[in-house]
C-alpha cells in the first residue's frame, strides 16, 4: 500500500464520509430482501438473503457453503458503496468520487501459480496442452484447496454473490457466479461482466461455472502440494468451479473466466480472441491485438467509433462479439487531453487499482511508487459511444500492435 494511501485511509471513517456524501444511496435499498419482490420480470436483481437458509437462497449451499447468515446478491452500484464504505476496504478518491483500493503485494496478476486440475482420461485432460501454462494439479490437492476456501467462508458472517453472464453471443453465452468476501471485488466482477437487469434472468440460474474467492487465505502446504507458492489459482473444469487463494488482485477474477472461455470456445468452432474491437458508423468492424500495454484498450476508444469491448472477444459465423460487459484499463500516465474517453469513463461505479492517491485523494496517474501496472475498471456504458449491442460483423480490418521498442518492425506496416 502506498504511503498516500495509508495516510488517507488512517483519517479514518469521517473523511470516507466525506467523500461519499453527495453520493450516498438510501438505506431503503439495501434492506430490501428478495422475498419483497412482487414481479420478477421488472425487478432489480438484487436481493439480501438472511437466517440459516441464506447460503440455499442465494444458491451456494451445493458447493458446502451452509454456515453463512447473510448474503448480499448482485447488489447494486448504490449498495456496494455503502458496504465498501462501511468495511473500510478502500478510499473514495475525489476523481467524480471513483472508489479506489490497494490490492497489497500483488498488482498483477500470478501466472505461475495458476493450475488446472489434471482429470486422468476426462474432456479437458485430452484437450488441453499441458506445460507451463496449463499446469497440471493433482485432483487430491484441488480437493483440499477447495475445502480450506469452503471452510473459511463457513466462518464468516456474511459474503456476496455475484451471477452475470460472460459472452454477448446468446448461441455461447456463459452463466458466472462469483462468491465473494470482500464487496470490492464483488463491484469489480459487477464492472466486467455482463449483468443481470432482472430478477427473472437469474430466477432459475445454473451457473456454467462458479469461482469462490478466498483472497485473505493463503494455502500453507503448498510445499507439500508441489506448487510454486502460498497463492493458488486452481480450476477444475470438471467440477465447473475455481479457487483463488491469497491473491487480492481483481484481475484474477476476470482473466479466470477468460481461460475457460479459450477452452470451451474452440470446442463449440468459435475462435476466441484478445483483441479490442470497435465498428465504424457504415458497421466495419475492426480488431486490435497485442498483448497487455500496447494499445487495444486506448486505440479502441475511438470517438469517430463505436466501441465493442476493450479486451476480450469471439468470433462466430455471425461476427464478433464481446465477452465482457466492462473495461479494465491501465491508468498509468492518463491524461484527459491524450486518452478523454477512458479520462471520463472514471467517475462514479467505476474503480481504481494500484492507483497513487495523494493526502487529499486525488489520483495522481503519473505516479508509479505503486505500480506500472494502476488499472480502472469501468462499465461498458461509461463510454458514450459504446455499441449497446456488444458485437459487431465479421472484421473488415485486424491490426496487431506491437509496441516495438527495439525498431525490429516498422511504425506502421500492411
């Protein structure tokens, strides 16, 4: 944590009300329960579970989830505030009241400590390339790295549910639940994921794959289990559920799902892509690929187009389509007169990471004592000219951006 940060934050709670006040949402929402809910089909899809049957309401009691009294689901952007705010678990910055937090020691995310259980002779074990990254984890560890996160989460007193939906293409769309201790990292997947506008779209919903985040534990024996450190990113495609122990940093959650998106997309003849797209006013669509920092997010918001997705997408016979209701960009050296789009797309529900906050919380975007690596998270509809639909024809123009520092290729090449 920065020093500017813990500053701030040790003003304390007065100060966190200060900067919350002219946003603060009524309580009236947050107490609403979903037993109060008269009509699915128009309501918001948030609800509070409370009493002994909470963890079946809120439909997490298969994974053995069952000791929890409260939880809070698909809450909304008003509500998250308040039970960030009211957990301490960050600052809101006076950049349009942008909540901020620091993700401790990792502000990245931890390739080398991502496995895949390794299922002798099922789907996955034949169709995935094992090596350095896809590593394999022996059943029986998954096993225990999922028992310790079930059983700290039987601890708590309350947790936060997120379901959503990863893919605009309806043919491939995916159904996510998230299981959440901290609300940040609940508002964070509610930024990058598709969400619900209804109740009726999760009245029935069977997640595709579910992701249970224990960020405050860490997985002591990892010595003993064979992995690379006490952090751990372990899925199961199998069981259709994750882990991640140890690591706070909201990234995991999204690029989690983007994996499996990799698996299971080229199995159904889609090709998955990390790419940013947009599509011109007469529907030509363009891609932008390159690997993190080279420009996709930034070259993608365009004002003379209209924005697809940032980051991470499909291409089926239809065209292309987005895979996330969200953007995730990086802050470092951001300014209004070089990136406006992304500049403004920073303002409330959206979220800062890593972000150097000075003693009166302004963002500075120019300071990397933190981290190169500062990011923002924002809904789609930040971006004024975004295109509602999240897809797009079949490309008219591919770019791949290099950000070549070594004058190997030339500026610009066809």
């Amino acid at each position: 944590m920065s020093a500017a940060m813990k500053s701030t934050m040790s003003m304390g709670r007065a100060r966190l009300g200060m900067g919350i006040a002219k946003f603060r949402p009524t309580s009236a929402a947050t107490a609403r329960s979903f037993s109060a809910v008269t009509d699915p089909a128009s309501a918001s899809p948030s609800c509070v579970y409370t009493g002994p049957d909470a963890t079946k309401q809120a439909g997490i009691d298969g994974l053995g989830i069952t000791n929890i009294g409260t939880i809070y689901k698909n809450q909304t952007y008003e509500e998250l505030a308040e039970h960030e705010e009211r957990n301490n678990e960050g600052i809101f910055s006076n950049h349009d009241g942008c909540f901020a937090v620091d993700t401790g020691v990792f502000t990245g995310r931890s390739p080398s400590d991502k496995w895949i259980v390794k299922n002798e002779g099922s789907e996955s074990d034949k169709n995935l390339w094992w090596g350095k990254v896809n590593q394999p984890m022996k059943p029986e560890v998954f096993d225990e790295l999922f028992e310790k996160a079930v059983n700290h989460f039987n601890t708590l007193e309350k947790a936060y549910v997120f379901d959503g939906f990863c893919g605009a293409s309806l043919a491939s769309q995916k159904k996510v639940r998230f299981v959440h201790e901290l609300a940040w990292q609940q508002h964070f997947v509610t930024n990058m994921f598709i969400r619900p506008e209804t109740a009726a779209e999760i009245a029935e919903f069977d997640p595709d794959f579910t992701i249970i985040n224990a960020c405050s534990q860490v997985n002591e024996k990892w010595e003993e289990h064979g992995l690379n450190s006490e952090v751990a990113v372990a899925v199961n495609i199998e069981k259709k559920v994750a882990v991640i122990l140890g690591t706070w940093y909201g990234g995991e959650n999204k690029k989690g799902i983007f994996s499996l998106m990799n698996y299971w997309l080229p199995l159904e003849g889609i090709m998955p892509m990390h790419c940013s797209a947009n599509i011109g006013k007469n529907g030509d669509t363009a891609l932008f690929f390159g690997l993190s920092g080279t420009g996709k997010t930034t070259l993608s918001a365009d004002p003379a187009r209209n924005l697809i997705g940032d980051d991470e997408h499909g291409w089926d016979d239809d065209g292309t389509f987005n895979f996330e209701g969200g953007c995730y960009a990086k802050t470092i050296n951001l300014s209004e007169e070089t990136e406006p789009d992304i500049y403004r797309a920073i303002k409330r529900d959206a979220m800062l990471e890593n972000v150097f906050l000075d003693e009166n919380g302004t963002p500075d975007y120019f300071n990397v004592e933190k981290t190169q690596n500062g990011r923002v998270s924002y809904p789609i509809h930040h971006i004024p000219n975004h295109e509602p639909s999240s897809t797009g024809g079949h490309p008219q123009n591919v770019i791949f951006l290099t950000c070549d520092a070594f004058g190997v290729l030339p500026p610009v090449s066809k």
